[in-house]
C-alpha cells in the first residue's frame, strides 16, 4: 500500500496521544483515582480503531509497534535527563524526578498493558469487520474498545496495585476505567464515523484482512 499523507497524520496523533497520557497520567484526578491521562489516552484507542477499519490490522500493526518504540525512547530520554547533574541555579530536580520518574513497575505495567490493549483492539475489530461484512461500524469500534479496554485496564492496574490495596479496590478501579474509557469511545462514535468515512472517500481504501497473518509480533511484513 502507498503511504499516504492521511495515514501519516492519524499515526502522528495516535503516538503523541500516547506519549502525552504517559507523561500526565502521574496526576491523580478526584474522581474515582482516575489518571489525568483520561483526557486523551482514549483517543488514541479511537484512533487505533481508524487505522484498522481504514488501513487494515497489518498497517495497525506497524503503528502499534511505532507507538511502542517511540514511548521506549521517550523513557530512556527522561531517565538519561534525570541522570544528568542539574544546574546550581536550577531547583527542580526533586520536581523533575517526582513527576516525571518511572518505577520499573509503573514500566512494566504500561508496556504490557499497552501492548496487549492495543493489539486486542485492533483484532476484535478487523475481525469483526469480516464477520459483518463492514456493517455497523459501531459495533466494532465500542466492541473492540471493550476488549481492549478491559485488558489494558486490568493488566495496567493489577500490576500497580498489587501488594498495596486489596483486591475488592482493585476490582473497582479496574471497572471504572473500563467503563469510563469505553464511555468515551461510544460517546466519541459520531467523530470516528466522519473521520473513517472521510478517509475511505479520499484514499479509495476500505481494507478487509480476509488473508492478513494476526501475528502481533510480525512488525513489518
């Protein structure tokens, strides 16, 4: 497939959502120890569903992997900044460190959270797509997102929570993320209906992975 530059600019936003929620998600907001993130980590599942139902799994794939990749080296980037001896007149460090260190749990759980929750997304809906035979664009994109959703959230939090609240609290956040994400995808269906009508009119594109290996860790085939 010839890349355009409409593919381009929906990967763009699909990995600086993602990289934007992993920076402010440290902040917890009042409502139901939400991250901050859920402003606009969401999108980026809303987003993910437009790659697949436009461009198809395979070219999901390699944005997923991008996404990934391009987290790793922010992190890296950060870690290496928080190494470095600050300036004398500077007096963030403690700051710096605070907001945006990384605990190789908080790591661990927001790579495999992501990985799993994105590439569970991207399945469900490119095998949906098949199974309605591209009817009720809803159904796939609140369908997947429910899945997807879920296990990003139950991976995610499971792994953070683990050993400091018990299991009932745990449950909890786990359904309240899930819903509230999920909630966001529905609400946002009106938007993600225009955004893959208009790609599918100006690329001719409409793909169906009726062959496509669903191997998620075939990253460029």
């Amino acid at each position: 497939m010839k890349v355009s530059y409409r593919f381009v600019v929906i990967a763009a936003i699909f990995v600086t959502c993602l990289i934007t929620a992993n920076i402010i998600a440290v902040k917890p907001i009042s409502f139901g120890g939400l991250p901050a993130a859920i402003v606009i980590f969401p999108i980026s599942y809303i987003f993910g569903d437009i790659l697949t139902e436009v461009y198809g799994y395979r070219q999901a794939r390699r944005v997923i992997w991008l996404g990934f990749f391009c987290n790793l080296l922010m992190v890296i980037a950060i870690w290496i900044g928080q190494l470095l001896p600050p300036a004398p007149v500077w007096q963030g460090q403690e700051a710096y460190e605070s907001i945006l260190g990384f605990t190789p749990r908080i790591l661990l759980a927001s790579f495999l959270a992501y990985v799993v929750g994105e590439f569970s997304n991207s399945f469900v809906l490119a095998k949906m797509k098949i199974a309605t035979r591209g009817r009720w664009l809803w159904s796939r994109t609140i369908g997947s997102t429910l899945v997807g959703q879920g296990f990003d959230a139950a991976i995610f939090i499971t792994i953070v929570y683990i050993g400091r609240f018990n299991l009932s609290f745990i449950g909890m956040a786990i359904l309240i993320h899930w819903l509230v994400k999920t909630g966001y995808e529905a609400v946002a269906t009106p938007f993600t209906y225009a955004v893959v009508n208009f790609l599918k009119r100006k690329e001719a594109i409409d793909t169906y992975d009726y062959e496509t290996s669903f191997n998620p860790f075939i990253v460029w085939d």
